[in-house]
C-alpha cells in the first residue's frame, strides 16, 4: 500500500483531542489471552540473551584498560580500538536486520542466526584476548583492530536477531512489556557483574593483567555460548517463511544469476531502510530515546567531577567512594524500577508510563543542584534512586513500543521487518552514545577546567560543571517527552491494528473490558 494511508493515520491521530484520546483509552482496557502469555520461563530465557548482549559489550569496553595498562599502548590508539569498529554498525546491523527478516528456512527467521552468533562471539572473545607476549604496539593494535572488526561481526549476527525475536514473541499490547521489563531485568545483571572484571584480572593466581584477561575472557566466551544459545533452542517464532522447496531452488538457480539476486537483494534492503525511515512513530521514539540516553551519557562524567572537585574539594579517593555508592545505589534502583514501571504500563498505558517515569528522572536530575552539598555528602544519594528511572523507565517500553509499530508497521506495508525496526533503533542508540561520549570532552573544557589546579578550580568552572551536569539531562528529557506526546499508538490503536491484521490472517481477538 502507499505511504498516503500511513501519513492520513498520524495525522488524524495526532490531530485528536489528547484529553478526548486519554479518556477513550481509560475506558477501554483489553485483557491478555492465555495464548497470548509468555511463560515466566521462557520470559527469562528470553531475558538471558539481554545478559549475554550487555556482557560481551561491557565486557571488551571495560576490558580494553589492559591494552594500556598491561601492554603499555598509547592511550589514543587504545580509543581507536574501542571506536573505530562501531563504524561499522552503520552497515552490519540494518544488513543483519533485512537478511533475519527475509531468511526462508525449517527452523525461522530468527532462532539460526541467534544460535550462530552466539557461538560465533563467544569464540571470538575468547581468542581475541590471547594475546602474544613480547609483541610491538603496532602489532597488538592490528591484531586486535581486525579480531574486533571479526569480533563485531559475530556480535551482530547474534544482538539483531535476538532483539527482533521480541518484538513478535507476543502480539498482546501489556505482555510485550511484561516480556521488556523480565528482558531489562536480566540485562541489568550484567552491570553488576562486570565491575569486578577489572579485580578479577589482577588477582594473584594469574602471572599478570594480561594473563588474566586471558583467562577471564575464556569464561566469559564459555558463558556467552551456553547461555545465548538458550533463546534459539526454546523459543519459538510467531511469523516464518516457509523454506523452499529444492525444485523452487532449481528453478531461481536456472532464471536468477547471481549478479542479479545480489542487486535485487540490495535495492530491496535499501527500500526496505528507506521504508523504516518513513515510519513516524518509530521515529519518534528513536528521538526519545536518543534524547534520553544520549542526554544521561553526555554529563555521565560530570558527575564524577562535580563530586569530587565540589562536594569534596579536589578529595579523588573520598569522591570516588561515594561516586561508586552512589552508582550501586542507582544500579540496584534500577532492578525496582523496571518492576514499577511495567506495573505503570499496564495500568495507564505506555505513553503515560514514559512520561511519569522520565518525569521522575527529571526530578533526580533538579535534585542534584541541592543534594550535591559539601556540608552534607551524603545527601547526594538521594537523587540515584530518582534517576535511575530514566534508563529504568525508557528501555522497558522501548522494546514493548516498537514492537506495537511493528504491527502499525505490517498493517500498511504487509510486511513483517522487525528485523530492519530493531537494527536502526539500536544503531541509533550506538551512534548517539559515540557522540555523546566525544562531545562529553568538549563540554567540559568548555567550563574551563584543568586538572592540574586539583581542588583550585575557579568558581566559574564549579558552577558550569554543575550547571551542565543538571540543566542538559532535564532539557533531553523534556525533549523526549514531547517526542512522545504525539506517538499515536495508543492502547486502543494498537488493538484496532490486532483486529485489523488477525482479520487479515482470519483470527480471533479479544473484547474490551
């Protein structure tokens, strides 16, 4: 179908009273079906693959410190080496998206490639830190430049598939974030796992940091392979090609050169990224969370700066401990906070359960002008429970989200790309994170801080790094929710898209209640 219907359905939605919108969607709440419930089960197994995602990526960003400290490389070529591969992800993760989406075989769309990739990164990490002793830099930084490149590749051949597994696991409205809210929880275990690599390396049975990177990154590959294979062994797909037959086989292989079906392939992976782009809900929400998430990385170091230059006057060790408190404090909120927020979904609707918990966040953010006091160090706990609802709040609905503009997405397209939906969105995160994190060096020479004054820094520079460290999250935030004021997909929409696409397929649907 044309893109006119798409365009005709934001318009009118968004053009509705949103007071009108919100009392319709108050009287009409739709019950989950027993078919349409994941197990606690297979909830957590789909869960485990978001532990295995979040592991391998703090993994060998938080691992990459003994190339520096172990092997003596400069610290700029070891930034190189933790940037230059992502580049990457511009391509692989959409590629990775079209070829899940479009893959024709007994076993689905999905589950082959996720089995693949999990055996595939979890090798590569492991033989990715086995590295030669006495080598040169220019060595170690090729060696481990292209087994990154490699290292990525499985990665994604993993990450793209399993995120688009989600999306179509249920077709219920709530059950899609109870699912994002079981997911974000097992993902989070890996914050608190990772932290400790660092100690782990230097312990005494190894002869060395490097030695024990090397040892430690065995486990974590052995880990990365039985756990992430769990979600293509138990879970099952809702929508599948049917795999063809060997005469079709014979038949395309006669007509079809293989020229050809590599260019068709392409003008259709690029049509197909163009399509998504057109989207409008789905836009809104890669706005929303780029605005989030980025808005949270950009001052991330602020806060360590604040902390410790005035709240404790240039005191490293002392600003470090509660620094550290206060993100355990923060981690562990988080683990509530995704209980809370599912709650809050399937009671108010997931628009609504974005705007209080981001509100929430926004509250910690404004807190820390006060709580951030160097006659009272311990109030800046205070706001990390607050705060922890943003990431908390935003990565539970997500998923949940874009798995209902998947539906939106199949109702005008009749195609069904998960696949190409969770690959962009996820770049989109990558992209901004990679900025953030660059522009983060900006902002802060920016206040005019030096390093070399310690605890002297001018009261022009505390008071802009407290400025930014406050003002910049509050306003993304702020963005985020008007990104997502008009998403149109509220609960009631996204059961008249059900009705319309099981109609469709000739199935039955559930009644208001």
């Amino acid at each position: 179908m044309s893109n006119d219907r798409s365009d005709a359905d934001d318009v009118s939605s968004v053009s509705m009273s949103r007071a009108l919108d919100d009392q319709v969607a108050a009287k009409k709440h739709f019950e989950t079906r027993p078919e349409d419930r994941i197990s606690l089960p297979h909830k957590i197994i789909y869960g485990l693959g978001a532990f295995v995602n979040n592991l391998l990526a703090a993994a060998i960003g938080g691992m990459v410190i003994v190339l520096n400290l172990g092997l003596g490389m400069n610290p700029a070529l070891v930034g190189l080496l933790g940037a230059l591969p992502r580049l990457t992800d511009a391509l692989t993760d959409p590629l990775m998206g079209y070829i899940s989406d479009n893959t024709r075989s007994r076993w689905g769309r999905r589950r082959p490639y996720i089995f693949i990739g999990a055996i595939l990164s979890g090798v590569i990490f492991a033989v990715l830190w086995q590295l030669p002793a006495g080598q040169s830099e220019n060595f170690y930084f090729w060696y481990f430049l292209v087994g990154s490149f490699v290292f990525y590749l499985g990665y994604t051949i993993f990450a793209t598939p399993w995120v688009a597994l989600g999306y179509e696991l249920t077709p219920d409205y709530h059950e899609r974030t109870r699912l994002m809210g079981v997911q974000n929880f097992m993902g989070q275990l890996a914050y608190i796992v990772a932290p400790w690599f660092l100690l782990i390396m230097q312990a005494e049975m190894f002869d060395g940091m490097v030695d024990g990177a090397a040892y430690l990154a065995v486990a974590i590959g052995a880990l990365a392979i039985g756990v992430g294979v769990l979600p293509a062994i138990f879970l099952r797909e809702r929508f599948s090609h049917p795999e063809p037959t060997a005469e079709q086989v014979a038949e395309r292989a006669i007509k079809v050169t293989l020229w050809t079906a590599v260019c068709r392939n392409m003008k259709l992976f690029l049509a197909g990224f163009a399509t998504t782009l057109k989207v409008k809900p789905f836009l809104k929400l890669c706005a929303a969370t780029f605005l989030v998430f980025n808005g949270f990385m950009l001052i991330s170091s602020f806060q360590f700066y604040v902390i410790i230059y005035y709240v404790f006057g240039g005191n490293t060790e002392l600003g470090a401990e509660y620094a550290g408190w206060s993100g355990t404090l923060g981690a562990i909120s988080t683990f509530i906070v995704i209980g809370i927020v599912t709650w809050m979904s399937t009671r108010f609707g997931k628009r609504k359960a974005f705007f209080i918990a981001i509100g929430i966040s926004m509250i910690g953010y404004g807190l820390k002008w006060f709580c951030y006091n160097p006659e009272m160090p311990l109030l800046l706990l205070l706001p990390a429970p607050l705060m922890a609802f943003g990431l908390g709040g935003l990565f539970t609905l997500m998923g949940s989200m874009i798995a209902d503009v998947c539906d939106y997405d199949e109702l005008n397209t009749y195609e069904r790309r998960e696949g190409m939906f969770g690959s962009i969105y996820w770049w989109v995160v990558k992209l901004g994170m990679a900025l953030a994190l660059a522009a983060g060096g900006f902002l802060l020479n920016a206040t005019g801080f030096d390093v070399a004054l310690g605890g002297d820094q001018s009261a022009q520079t505390i008071f802009l790094m407290r400025f930014f460290d406050v003002s910049v999250p509050v306003l993304t935030s702020a963005l985020a929710i008007w990104a997502v004021y008009s998403f149109s997909i509220t609960e009631e929409r996204a059961h008249e898209i059900r009705q319309e696409l099981e109609q469709r397929r000739g199935a039955a649907v559930p009644e208001a209640v």
